[in-house]
C-alpha cells in the first residue's frame, strides 16, 4: 500500500514539474545586455522594450529585474545596469547608446526603429500600491504591444 502511495505521489510531482514547465516556456525574459551591445540591439531592433537599471546593490536591481518579468507574458526585455564601469567611467554616454529622454533609470522603455515611443517610470514612488504600480506595466505593455 505505501508503495502505491509513494508511486501517486511521485506521478503527481511529476505532473506538476511538466505543467511547470510548459507555462515557462510561454512567458517572456529579461535579457542583460553590455553597453555596446544594448546600443547595437537598439540601433537593429524594429521594435525593443528597454528596462534601464541604475543599481550599484545587485538586490535592488533583480528587484526591478523580477517585477517587469513578473508582469509580462511573450515580451523579451532587453536589461541594462547604468553602473556598468563603461557608463561610470565615462567610457561610454548613455545618448551615445540610443538611451535618451527623462526619468531614464529604473524606467521600461518602448523603442522603435531606435527611437523611443514610450516610457514608465518603475520606482514605487510614482505609484500608490505595488498594485498600481504591476497594472500601469501590464497597461504599458498593452499599449505598445499592438
């Protein structure tokens, strides 16, 4: 009898793993890029989504990392850290790149044809509730996605 137990039980986990799995692989990624290579992805891309980052502690920037990944579904972002010693060191300017406008840091930003269409600020000051904060992103999403 607890080997039938065990047996169901292993079947299930194994269920739950493969469902995993494949909801995975339908969801979209935040990608880090290198200064040089963020410009060049800007500069080719038709269409690219931006999340610029400006964080020396590594948990600040999986957070924002974490909550634009949370929150979109078949989109790939494209990630970058404007403390990366190029930008730091002044080895490379952030215009230089094709990352242009206000409120530039810790904002997901809409490109198309190396031109910015859009931008939403990710800073939880800007919103009420973290809640407002994942509608205004999936909103943001929606908008430029179609």
């Amino acid at each position: 009898m607890a080997k039938r137990w065990i047996g169901g039980l292993t079947g299930f986990v194994i269920v739950l793993i493969l469902v995993g799995c494949g909801s995975q692989g339908a969801t979209g990624q935040v990608e880090s890029l290198s200064p040089e290579d963020m410009k060049e992805t800007i500069q080719d891309s038709e269409k690219v989504y931006v999340l610029l980052t400006d964080a020396s502690e590594e948990e600040k920037r999986d957070e924002y990392i974490e909550v634009v990944e949370e929150n979109i579904e078949e989109i790939n972002v494209k990630e970058m850290n404007a403390q990366n010693p190029k930008i730091v060191d002044g080895d490379m300017d952030l215009n230089e790149i094709g990352l242009e406008g206000s409120e530039l840091f810790q904002s997901l930003s809409y490109y198309e044809d190396g031109q910015l269409q859009n931008r939403i600020s990710l800073r939880t000051q800007k919103y009420k509730t973290l809640e407002d904060r994942e509608q205004a992103i999936q909103n943001f999403i929606n908008d430029t996605s179609s």
